[in-house]
C-alpha cells in the first residue's frame, strides 16, 4: 500500500498537487469508514441520524457546498444572482434601506469584479447624485434681477 501511496505522490507532486491532502485521505479514510460502518449499524441502516444532529448537519452542508463551488454551472449561477443583487444596489443608491448601503455584503467579490471597483462606482453615483440635485436647484429657483 504504501509504494502505491509513494508513486501516486511521486505523479501528483510532478503534475502540481500538493501532497498533503492525499496524506490525510490515506489516515482518515479507514478511520472514517469504520465509524460510518459503526454509526449505520447502531442506526439500523438509516442516515436520518446523520442528519437531524446540528453538526453532521452543518459538515454534510459545508461539503455540499465545497463541492458545488467547482461545477461551472454552479458558478455562474451564484455570479449572475450576485450581479442582480448588486443591480438592485446601485438602483437603489445609498442610503436607501439595508440593501442600499455598502458593505452589506451585496457587493459582488468575483473574478471580474473587486471591491475597490465597487467604491469607485460608488463615488461616481454620489457624484451624478450631487450634480443632478444642484442642476434641479437652480432650475426651481427663479433668477434674481
């Protein structure tokens, strides 16, 4: 077992992988598949256990989502709901309830996006928002004479 471990390691660390999860499957792995074998039997065979307790219920959350987080589809999903989100920020300005200020965490952090771009449309709305308010001021006020 362990030359096969070795090789495998050999291939992955000339191919760019780090190491130290294949390390840690290799010792965990038995260990987890004990106590599963272990929690099945005690269950009667049924994973309802598994998830009606708050922890397991939180770690099988955390891998499903880990693990989504690397299908593509999954990704432009969540970037296309975060760009709705952030639309509906910059419509609705700052200042404008919960959603329109920043730094609730509707500011999108993708790839293609930063939060120093997000500060700097921000100030530009603030600058349109200013210009257009002094324009309508002296559009009411009639000129002295």
């Amino acid at each position: 077992m362990s030359t096969s471990v070795g090789i495998v390691a050999y291939f992955l660390t000339e191919m760019g992988y780090p190491i130290a999860p294949l390390v840690i499957g290799v010792i965990l792995g038995p260990m987890a598949d004990q106590n599963l074998r272990r929690a099945l039997m005690v269950s009667g065979g049924s994973f309802a256990p598994m998830f009606t307790r708050p922890v397991s219920l939180i770690l099988f959350l955390v891998i499903v989502l880990t693990v989504l987080s690397q299908v593509p589809a999954w990704r432009r999903l969540t970037r296309r709901a975060r760009a709705k989100l952030f639309a509906r920020w910059r419509k609705a300005g700052p200042g404008h309830g919960a959603e329109g200020r920043p730094g609730d965490g509707d500011e999108t952090q993708g790839d293609d996006h930063t939060g120093e771009t997000d500060a700097r449309e921000h100030l530009e709305h603030k600058g349109r928002v200013a210009s257009e308010e002094s324009a309508s001021e002296s559009v009411k006020r009639p000129a002295k004479q």
